[in-house]
C-alpha cells in the first residue's frame, strides 16, 4: 500500500498528520502498525498493550528508522499528573 503512494498523497498524508520533513528521499509514512513489517508477535504485544495505531511521529520515524538512517524527531507531547 505505502510504496504505491505517489508523491502528492505521500506530502498530503504528511500535512494530515502535522509532519514537517527535510532530508533526501526520506521514506514515506505508514499509516498502520501493519505496514511497519512487525512479526505477529510484536504486533500483539502492541495490540495488548492498547494501541490501536501509531502517533503522527511513529508513522514517519520508524520508516525512516527502519531504513537505518539517522533522524531527529520532535513532538508535542501532554503529561499526566496523578493527585
């Protein structure tokens, strides 16, 4: 599905997603834990673990990780506070 993606739906799912990219032939987005390779074992464990899709930033960066080159993420993150 994601190498079929050509380059307008590839920046459309970016500006979707909020993702801001440089780089050369930087990999395209996943839009599913299912697109990422895992074996069935690891997509389980994150299935159990209540995750039922990757964060804006997981769909980028692990494509990207994946490839093995180098990447600098930066994400808005909330926090939580137990009272």
């Amino acid at each position: 599905d994601i190498t079929a993606l050509d380059d307008a739906q590839v920046q459309k799912i970016r500006a979707e997603l909020g993702l801001h990219i440089t780089g050369h032939d930087v990999a395209k987005p996943c839009v599913s834990f299912a697109h990422f390779g895992f074996d069935q074992e690891l997509l389980d464990a994150v299935i159990k673990a209540g995750y039922t899709e990757p964060s804006a930033i997981q769909r980028q960066a692990i494509p990207v990780a994946m490839e093995g080159r180098d990447i600098i993420g930066i994400a808005k993150t909330g926090s939580a506070r137990a009272g």
